[in-house]
C-alpha cells in the first residue's frame, strides 16, 4: 500500500458526486445529499463502535443537538451559517462530554442503554419544550445559509440554491471524513483498537481507558452535531421525530451493513439504506419488513459487511492470482 | 522493591486472599505457588489494581500504590502477563507493541499524527529479543498459543517496566515450550535487570528459577522462603501431598 501506487478512490469518489447537481434530475441531489450526510453520521458513529468498542445506542441524540443548536441560531436568532456550523458541532460535543462522563463509567450492554436513555432525554426535551424547540411543531423554514458567493465559481450560476446547499454539505462532509480518517490513523486512534480489543489488556499497557473512551465519545458527538446541523437546513426544518431512537438503531444498521471494520463501511452502509429506502418504498409500504430480510441476509453471507466482503473477496482473488 | 503487607479480599462472603503478606528484593526472582484456587490471581490482581483489596496495602520502592488504577500502576514501571492469554488479537503484532510503546511515550494523545511510522525499530528489536523476530504483520489472534504468550511478555516489556508480575507464563504449553520459555524470562531478567515475580503451577519450573518461594493456600501464606527451607516445610508437603511437589526429589 504505498502511496505512489495508490488510486486516489475517495478523490474520485467526491468529484463525482460534486457532479451531481449537473448530471442528475432534483431529486438525485436530493438522494445524494441524504446519503452524504448520513455517512458523516454513520462514520461518526463508527468511531465508537468499530474503532473504540463501544455500541451507542443513542447517537442520534447528538445528531439531534447539532440540529438544534444550528436550526435555533438560525432561524430565531439570524445567526449565519459559519457560526452556527461550528456551534452546531461544539453543542454537540459539550452534551457527549456531559453525558459520556457518566456513560463510560458503565460496561457493555449498561453503557448502551444509559446512551439510550440520554437520547431519550433530549427527544423528551425537544418534543416538549415549546418554546425553544417549538415542540411537536418543530422548527420549520430554516433558513438557507448565503451561498451566494458559490456563483462566483465557474458553472455554478445557474444552480438552485438546494443544489449549491448540496455542493457546501459534501465539502463540509469531505472535510469532516478527512478529519475522522486521520483521527482514526492516528496514534490516538490506535490507543481507541487497544481499548475495543481487550480494555483490561489496554489499562496496562497504560492506557487510561475511560478517559480516552470519553474523548473518543466526544470526537464522536461532535461531528454526529455537524451532521445533524446539514440535515436540519437540507430538510428545511427540525422536528422532534429526528432524535426518536429509531434513527440511532438506522445508523448502527448503516455501520454494521457497510463494515464497521472499514473506515469507509459506514459510508457505503449509508448509500445502501438510503438508496434502497427511497426505492422499496417506492413499490411498497412494507420498507421495514425489506430491510429486515435483506439485513439477515447480509450478516449471515457478509459477516464483515459489504465492505468486509469485497475486502475478503479480493485479498483471496488477488491470493490466487499471485499464487 | 514489592512489599504487601497484611492484604485481605473477600467475594461475596469468601476470602479469597487472607492477610498476605510478601516482599520481594530488587533483581530477586519470586515465586508464588499454591494449588488452585489458592488465591494467586486474585493476588496479583490486587498488586496490579485490577481488585480493590478490603484490607492491606501494597507499597512499590517505599512508595503505598494499594488501590491506585492499573494504568498508573503500569506507568510506575510494573509490567504484567496474564494467566488467559491477553493480547490484543484484532491487530497484528506490530500494532499490539506499538501501541504499548505509544502510551509509554505518552503519544497517546497525538491524534493528527499518522501512527504507522512510530516506533518501527523499537518494535523490531523487541521481537527479537522475545523470539518473535519478522513476525510484525501476523494477525495477532491467529499466532500460535505459545506465540500469543510471547507477545504478551512483549506488551509487558515495552512499557520498560522495573517489576514484571507474570500469572502462570507457562500455562497450557508443551514441555518444551516451557523451557524456551524459562529459559527467555531467565535471559531477559538478567539484561533488562528485572524484579519477577511470578505464579507457576509446574514445580519444576518453579524450583529451576525461583531464589524465593511463597506458598499460598486456601487465601493464606503457609511458607515463604529460600527453594529448600519451602520444600522441606511439614505443611508445604501436607497440602501438595499427591500434587507433585516432591517429585523433583
């Protein structure tokens, strides 16, 4: 794997779907930038559960945070975008570092749950506090940030001002997996495999473990909070049903369907379930009976994931070839 | 160097550990024996912070370490094997070494870094010396059983510790891993000037290196001494009756 030999895949990746807004009708945008978004989440998810070892079961709620605080500043206070982003992100992370000190303190299927209950706790918040969230209601028209300066690139005068929001969501997504990618590459990321493979091993090479759990947690929350804030203004608006738990359980099923011991798993798990979403649905009103099957399905033929399957199916096609 | 005095825990209603006390020198070579159950896991894992003891205290060069958490325990330079092997088995053995000089470094923390160029050498040498030499690619879960043991001394090195505890470092190997075994821990005490203490179920293992001997049973210390003074102690010879102690006579 060295770098000159490489094919830079993920440079190829984003370029083409920077084309999008171009090569595609509305609602391919529409699909893409759901999918782009989701994967920022998913990723971030997966820091916890494929890099670290820990099964949150409420990331959702610091997707919900970052979609808030982003929508609120937004909408109720006229704040722009480029403050509220990066609010968005640190909101989030202040809540996993509140949240994550009391959850790391707990093992297993107890750390899963109190992250449940955190979850539920800001749903609970968001769904009844009318003032601030605007409860059941939610907070509709949030407002586009100004994009205006996008017409200043070359081609890009003529776009709708959802598609220039999609161009701005998959910079700041590339950015933010770039971020992530080198988090987890990282000698910090390294100290996270220690702690997923064997936590009582890792505390004595030395390593803190709730502490750096506890990083990793917050790592986690804030770019779930970035993802969260693109995806209250690409839906134009923030309801409570965003942070129900479900959408927590959604995201794992991305993580564990792409390959959660692949950095770009979660990514690939993310276009599958949304693609396939919009598709089944389209035919018929049974998605979650779909889903259910085709997941069976993949983690009885794909234990590793899609990406966990293509990697296998390589290494042994590449084997033979050698051989 | 190691001095524990007086420390007592119980679960649940059962002493598993029952007023122990032990020292053991700077550079000695310390046994802890006894037959199953005897209490010596749960020893060393009060002397390593795994277990809070109810009662005792555990002193490291003077200093009282009784209860601190294990990762500040490690920092303090004791390094530690486990009795079920305790590796990190989805990384390969590069990584598992690496990441231990890492923390030892204090690189844990560096998250921008890429960690693939740290500590190549380091890593090199120290498989090397523990018999695993070009093996850093391997998968660390699918190296053999008496491998597995190998790296995990070599997770307990990197962090260049000053006392290394081991917990039955023979365990389940054949006759002859047992000896390369003994005979790499003799080695690697003497160049890297270690304190061992160790716990052993094989008497022959036990009588061939240890310059001291402490005899667990039923939680309490019934012997402690010099190989010969343990071997010839009435009660030593009651509890191992049948178990094979005297079979080195």
């Amino acid at each position: 794997m060295t770098a000159s030999r490489r094919v830079p895949w993920t440079l190829i990746v984003f370029v083409v779907l920077a084309t999008v807004p171009w090569v595609g009708s509305r609602y391919d945008t529409f699909l893409a930038a759901q999918i782009v978004i989701d994967a920022l989440f998913a990723v971030s998810l997966n820091l916890l559960l494929g890099t670290t070892g820990l099964v949150s079961f409420g990331h959702v709620a610091y997707f919900g945070v970052g979609a808030y605080v982003c929508g609120i500043l937004m909408k109720t206070y006229g704040v722009p975008f480029v403050l509220a982003f990066p609010a968005a992100g640190l909101g989030a992370a202040l809540f996993a570092l509140i949240s994550g000190y009391f959850c790391v303190r707990l093992i297993k299927l107890y750390f899963a749950m109190l992250t449940l209950a955190f979850s539920q706790i800001v749903w609970a918040i968001a769904y009844k506090w009318n003032d601030v969230t605007g409860g059941d209601q939610g907070l509709p028209e949030i407002p586009y940030p100004n994009l205006d300066w996008i017409n200043a690139l070359p081609g890009c005068g003529d776009l709708r001002i959802s598609d220039k929001f999609y161009l701005l969501t998959l910079a700041l997504v590339a950015i933010s997996l770039a971020v992530l990618h080198r988090i987890v590459r990282s000698p910090f990321g390294r100290m996270l495999t220690t702690i997923r493979d064997n936590p009582e091993r890792a505390a004595f090479i030395g390593v803190n473990v709730r502490a750096y759990q506890l990083a990793a947690f917050v790592v986690a929350g804030a770019f779930a909070g970035a993802a969260g804030a693109l995806y209250g203004i690409f839906s134009r608006g923030v309801f409570a049903d965003y942070v129900f738990w479900s959408k927590s359980a959604e995201v794992i099923i991305m993580a564990i369907l792409g390959g959660m011991d692949f950095f770009w798993g979660p990514p690939v798990g993310a276009l599958v379930i949304v693609w396939l979403n919009q598709k089944i649905t389209a035919y018929t009103e049974y998605w979650p009976f779909v889903l259910g099957a085709i997941l069976l399905v993949l983690l009885f033929a794909l234990p590793g994931g899609i990406v966990g399957g293509v990697h296998a199916l390589w290494t042994r096609l590449r084997g033979r070839g050698r051989a | 160097m190691l001095e524990i005095a007086k420390l007592s825990k119980s679960f649940a209603g059962f002493r598993a550990v029952s007023e122990v006390s032990l020292t053991v020198a700077t550079r000695q070579i310390a046994a802890v024996i006894g037959p199953n159950g005897a209490g010596k896991s749960t020893l060393f894992n009060l002397i390593s912070g795994h277990l809070q003891p109810d009662a005792g205290t555990v002193r490291l060069d003077g200093r009282d370490i009784t209860g601190v958490a294990p990762h500040r325990i490690c920092r303090m330079g004791v390094g530690r094997s486990f009795q079920r092997t305790n590796i990190f088995p989805k990384l390969t053995v590069f990584e598992n070494l690496q990441a231990a000089f890492l923390v030892h470094h204090g690189q844990g923390l560096n998250f921008w870094g890429r960690s693939e160029p740290f500590y190549r050498e380091e890593v090199a040498a120290l498989l090397a010396s523990i018999g695993l030499r070009g093996q850093e690619r391997t998968l660390a879960g699918t190296l053999s059983y008496g491998n597995q043991k190998q790296l995990e001394l070599g997770l307990a090195l990197a962090s260049d510790p000053r006392i290394l505890l081991l917990d039955e470092p023979t365990a389940g190997m054949s006759a002859t891993e047992t000896d390369e075994t003994i005979h790499l821990l003799e080695r690697i005490a003497g160049e890297r000037e270690l304190t061992l203490l160790f716990t052993e179920h094989d008497m022959e293992v036990v009588f061939s290196i240890a310059q001291k001997i402490t005899v667990l049973h039923q939680g309490r210390v019934i012997a402690d001494g010099a190989p010969d003074a343990v071997r010839d102690d009435a009660e030593v010879r009651r509890v191992y009756l049948g178990h094979g102690l005297v079979r080195g006579e």
